[in-house]
C-alpha cells in the first residue's frame, strides 16, 4: 500500500507577498495552492493508495469562503479518483469554543466519499484499493476539553500543559489496544515530541505545547507515524518509522534553509516499510547580509554589488538584505538603490543593523577610577579607526594632558 503523507498546509499566512493584481488575491495564497497542486497531482499520477493529511489546513481557525473552496477543490480531485484522504484536526483548525465546528469538519457534515475527519481520538478502519488499514488517531487536544472537566478551574499553566500530556498519552494507549495486529496499523498524530526540531511553528504558537516522548509513540504495532505541526521535515526513527512531513511551504526565514515537500511510504503489514522525502517547489528565501565599516564611503554601492555576487539566486525569490552600518554611515545608504538592484525578486526586505556610537562623557566616571588619557583611550576605540591614527591621537592627547598639567601646577606656585 502506498500512502502520502503531508501536513501544516497553513492557507492563509500573507507574509512576504503582495496583491496579485490578476486575482485580486495575495501572491502567497496562489504559493500555497500551487505546492498543494503538486502533492494532488502527485498522488493521481503515481498510484497512491490513501493520503494523509496531518492537520493545519489553514493559518486561521476562522478560514474565509475563498480558502475553504480552494481546498475543498484540491481535497475532491483525490476523492473523485478514489484515494481516501483522512484530514487531521490540528491546533490551527480548532475554534475557539467548544461548540463551534472545526476548520475541516464541513467534509464530515456533508459526508463526502472517500474523505475521512479525524477530529476525536479514535481508530479509523480505511479500505483502499490495495487492502484495508487502521488509522490510529491523535488530533490535536481541545484545552476546553481538559477545562471542561472537575477539579480544573485553579490549574496553572504548566498543570494544565501536564494534564494535557497526560490525556494524550492515555488516548494513544487506549488506542493501541484497540489495534487488531494482524491487521495494517498506521499511526496520524498531530503533536510536539520531545527530540523534534522546531521551525517556523515557533512564531505562530500561542502558549505553550503539550510535549510527548518519541516511545510513547514509536510502537512496533505501527509500520508507519505520520506526524503534523512541527514545520521542520525529520525522520525521528525508522524502526518503526516516525516522520514529520514539515510544513508544505516556507513561512519566513527561519524555513530559509530547509526542504519542503511530503513522504511517499510502501506500507505492507509484516514487512519493512520503505518512505522517502519529495521536494515540492516551495516559494525560496535568499538573506544577503553586507557589513559597512565607517571607512566605507559608498555603502549603497557594496550593498548592489553583494546582491550582484548572488546572481539568479535571487529572481523570484523572497530577498532579505542585512545591513550592519555605523551609525554616522547609515544616511548613506539608498534603500531605493538597492530595491532597484533586487527588481527580480519576488519581495524584499532591508534590515538595517545600525552600530550606535557610544556616547562617552568623561564626568560620569571617578576621577580615582579612570584617568583623562584612559578616557581618551575609550573614546577613539568606539570611532574604530586605524590603529595607527589611535596611536598618533594618543600621543598628542598625552602631550596636551601633561600640558595643561604643567600649566596648572605653574598657575598654582
């Protein structure tokens, strides 16, 4: 059996783009859908047996009509060809109350074929083309469901954070008992372990995350874990197989460097699972840093000529140029300049590092702790200039010092 397994689709993050004067839409939006486009096609054109989403489907839990339809198109092409497709409630697609639907639960209501909504913990039988398997579920945990029971009104946070642990690791116990094994098992969770690597999740987190070990999931009843919510694609063990898919997507910097894309694994139950890692064409962040010295008399100039050096890096790419400057240079710098230089690009930003000059004030320091030439000393090193010209400042500084010195001791006889 073939399964796709993906997640933290996130329709409706904005940033990084601008309108798309043809649709009237963000430029991200059609960003997002197209990587999307690419996992659905994937799956038509390579016999994929059943997809697994593992939740976020959207940025808001409050997703507009607009993204709602263009996933919803995505979700029934599998559909229509007969790929059951089981959607994993994830933290971005709870609302806010308990009694209000989920961002995904629409799917359920209507009762669409060959789509199944994981939003409870539970085990989901799944037939497909090639055999039936179980689908062990863990979406992510309602707080209101935790709030909701006795005994809970006075918790801290950290308390409420280990009752959450707590719960989930009593779901996914219940669960594995359920298990018949002689039957495929596959485990869909969309949770925080404790050996993962964050990424760009950090910045769209409120509170903290309840965090389980890697054991308490890596369960040889299982040939295969898919997991959501952590953005970083990762293999955390391969017997049995636990796998972070990471976000489909680049959400900023921090994902600058890291693939994206989705795992394909050949799930047989009693035999060895084989997976592997296809990269989507994600939207590509490029940080040009540049760093000025005050002996630099054209910064904006370096600055072009840096960008220069990248080459076709930087087209249709989401550019950041990081500029460290003194301060008395960074009126010197052309921001329009350098956008012009970056024309090819999909958007850019400049992030200015400005080095402030230290304000040294002579009165503010003792007398008995520091003398007027260790002063002086201080100073010219905040100017940064040639240890040469600090020598030769130093000396004449000594010369006057010792002058005015001599003066005084004269005025005073």
């Amino acid at each position: 059996m073939r399964i796709l397994h993906f997640a933290d689709l996130h329709l409706g993050v904005e940033n990084y783009s601008h309108l798309d004067p043809a649709t009237g839409l963000s430029s991200c939006f059609g960003d997002f859908l197209a990587t999307l486009d690419e996992v659905v096609d994937f799956a038509l054109a390579n016999d994929i047996d059943m997809v697994l989403f593992c939740g976020d489907a959207y940025r808001s839990r409050e997703p507009n009509c607009t993204q709602q339809r263009e996933f919803a198109k995505r979700i029934k092409r599998l559909a229509a060809s007969h790929i059951p497709t089981l959607l994993l409630v994830g933290n971005h697609d709870l609302p806010n109350a308990i009694s209000r639907a989920t961002a995904v639960e629409i799917f359920d209501t209507l009762a669409i074929e060959n789509v199944i909504v994981a939003n409870r913990p539970a085990i989901y039988r799944v037939n497909t083309k090639h055999g039936a398997a179980q689908i062990a579920a863990l979406p992510w945990l309602r707080r209101s469901t935790l709030l909701s029971q006795e005994g809970t009104k006075n918790l801290t946070l950290e308390e409420i954070q280990h009752r959450q642990e707590d719960m989930l690791t009593h779901f996914l116990a219940a669960e594995i008992k359920e298990l018949d094994p002689k039957e495929l098992a596959i485990l869909v969770a969309h949770v925080s372990l404790s050996c993962a690597r964050a990424g760009s999740e950090k910045a769209m987190m409120i509170g903290s995350d309840p965090i389980l070990p890697l054991s308490c999931l890596a369960n040889h009843l299982f040939s295969y874990v898919a997991l959501g919510h952590i953005h970083q694609s990762q293999i955390l063990s391969y017997d049995p197989p636990v796998v972070y898919s990471g976000s489909l997507q680049r959400i900023d910097f921090s994902d600058e460097r890291e693939p994206k894309g989705f795992f394909v694994a050949q799930v047989d139950s009693g035999r060895e699972t084989c997976f592997d890692f296809h990269p989507v064409k994600a939207r590509r962040f490029v940080t040009i840093p540049v760093d000025i010295s005050p002996q630099d008399v054209n910064p904006t100039k370096l600055v072009v000529e840096a960008i220069a050096q990248r080459g076709d890096e930087v087209r249709d790419a989401i550019v950041r140029v990081r500029i460290a400057i003194p301060e008395s240079s960074e009126r010197l710098v052309s921001e329009s300049e350098i956008c012009q230089a970056l024309q090819e690009a999909k958007y850019v930003t400049i992030a200015k590092e400005v080095e402030r000059e230290q304000c040294i004030r002579l009165s503010s320091w003792p007398s008995k702790e520091i003398t007027p030439l260790d002063a002086l000393n201080m100073y010219l090193k905040t100017k940064k200039g040639s240890a040469q010209r600090t020598e030769v400042l130093l000396e004449y500084g000594e010369r006057l010092i010792q002058q005015l010195r001599d003066n005084s001791q004269n005025g005073a006889s």
